[in-house]
C-alpha cells in the first residue's frame, strides 16, 4: 500500500517528466516538431484514423488543413511556449531594474510614474490596446515590426505592479540591520544586493513569474479567437479558434479539447515549478 509520501513522490516525478518534455518540444528542432510542408488539397473535416488527402494514418488525425494535427499542435506549443517565455524574461528585467531603482533611490518622479502606470493599467482594456495596434499596422509592415509591438505592449502593462512590489520589498529589506551592517564594513553595492537582498527577493520574483506567463498565453488564445492574432504565427490560439469552425466533427471536438489541455498546461507551467520546488523545500526541512 502506497504511503501519502509515496504518492506526493509519484506526483513530482509525473510533473517534472512532463516539464522535461515540454522543454524537449520547446527547444527541439524544427524538423522533429515542424508540420509537414504537403498543403491539403481539400477542407474535408479531420479524422482520427485516417486522412484521405494523406494517404496514410495520422496519430490524433489531421487538421482542418490535412495536416498532422499532432505535429501542428507541437509546432504550436513551441511558439506559445517560446513567445510566453521571451515576454516574461523581459518583464522580470524591467520590474528589477524598475523596482530596484525605486526601493533604492526613492524617486519622487519614478513613484509618480508607477503610480500612474498602475493607474492606466487599470483604466485602460489591454486588449483594445493590442486589438488597435494590430489594426493600425499596414499590410506592408514586416512581421517583426507587429509582433514585437504587441509584445512590447503585454511588457509594459505587466511591469508597473512588479515593479511596485520590488521597490517596496527592496525598502523594507534595507531598513534591516544586516544591510546597514553589510554597507559600513565597505561592501559594494553590488555585493550588498546580491548577497543580502537579491535572496529576499526570489519568492517575490517567482510569484511574478507565475502570474505574468498566464496573461501572455491569455492574450494570444483569447486574440486570436476574436481574430486578432500575431502575423505568420502560428500558435495554440490559432489552433483553438479554427477547431471552433468544425465543431460538428467528433475528431474536431476531440483535438480542441487536446488544444485546451495544452493551453492550461502552458499557462500553469510556473504554477507547477513553484508547487515542486515548494515540496522540495518541505521535504528538506522534514529530513
């Protein structure tokens, strides 16, 4: 008979065999996730057997162009999962370097403009921001140019309330006795920082990180499911808002919920590192 422990280990190894094959299809090159360059010479509906455009069988059927769903639906994955990964790379780097400026200098001038970024990001719909962007761009502008408009856009909606939360953890941390201590016996500031506040600061990085990474995942799916989506991208809310035009089909239905499966485990990857590495840290302390 299992014990808890047993089963809570059983857990952890699922979860990270899972996070290390989401990592392979991520970093994997394209000729092991790529779709197959055959485009369909029909619309016919997907089937889970079999593919008459093909002529041979399909592991989870086709897609709503003939091709590998299964094989679309890695291609997809890694771009979501490497766009996500890219955007909330960036916005930790702005809400360090933002929120560190501000717990340290105590600017008058960098509170104001957080206080009114927090504000706009409350007044103002993200995505009638990112909706208006995609609009105005011309047919003409490169790819590059859109994406990383929109991109930039989710950046520096996310940065504000981070930032706030750096600078006040940074403030508190440096009214401790071990900082001042640290700095009279002539430590630098860099070493200040990493060795008596960067420490102080993970959990609070770790939480950003779990809530940024979902709304990038949340925008892309919910854009492109009103029509709105990245240019030449090719992503799971591209995938999710196509299965929607063949519902009738039970094959159909059967890959928009594989595809909403994805979506969840993508959008809750943060979530699941920071559930092990709290366990691990239980695990430590009940040794």
């Amino acid at each position: 008979m299992q014990t808890p422990r047993h089963r809570r280990d059983w857990k952890s190894a699922g979860a990270w065999l899972l996070l290390g094959f989401t990592a392979a299809v991520v970093l994997a090159p394209h000729r092991l996730t790529g779709v197959p360059e055959r485009q369909a010479q029909s619309f016919m509906p997907p089937s889970l057997y079999h593919s008459s455009t093909a002529g041979n069988e399909y592991l989870l059927g086709t897609d709503y162009l003939g091709r590998s769903f299964l094989a679309v639906l890695g291609v997809a994955v890694s771009a979501t999962a490497q766009v996500a990964l890219g955007g909330t790379a960036a916005v930790l780097l702005g809400v360090l370097v933002v929120g560190t400026i501000h717990g340290s200098t105590q600017s008058r001038l960098l509170r104001s403009a957080l206080s009114m970024g927090n504000l706009g990001v409350m007044a103002v719909p993200e995505a009638a921001v990112l909706i208006t962007i995609a609009a105005i761009w011309p047919r003409t502008a490169t790819t590059w140019h859109v994406n990383a408009s929109m991109i930039s856009v989710l950046v520096f909606f996310a940065i504000p309330p981070g930032a706030r939360l750096i600078a006040e953890r940074i403030r508190a941390v440096n009214k401790s006795g071990y900082v001042t201590a640290s700095r009279e016996c002539g430590a630098t500031s860099l070493y200040t920082f990493w060795y008596d506040v960067w420490p102080h600061l993970t959990e609070d990085v770790a939480w950003i990180a779990a809530s940024v990474l979902p709304r990038f995942v949340a925008a892309e799916v919910g854009l492109a499911y009103l029509g709105v989506e990245y240019r030449e991208f090719e992503g799971l809310g591209r995938i999710i808002a196509k299965s929607f035009n063949n519902l009738i089909d039970s094959t159909a239905r059967f890959q928009m919920l594989v595809t909403i499966a994805a979506i969840l485990w993508v959008a809750l990857i943060p979530q699941v590192v920071l559930h092990l590495r709290s366990m691990r840290a239980w695990k430590a302390e009940s040794i």
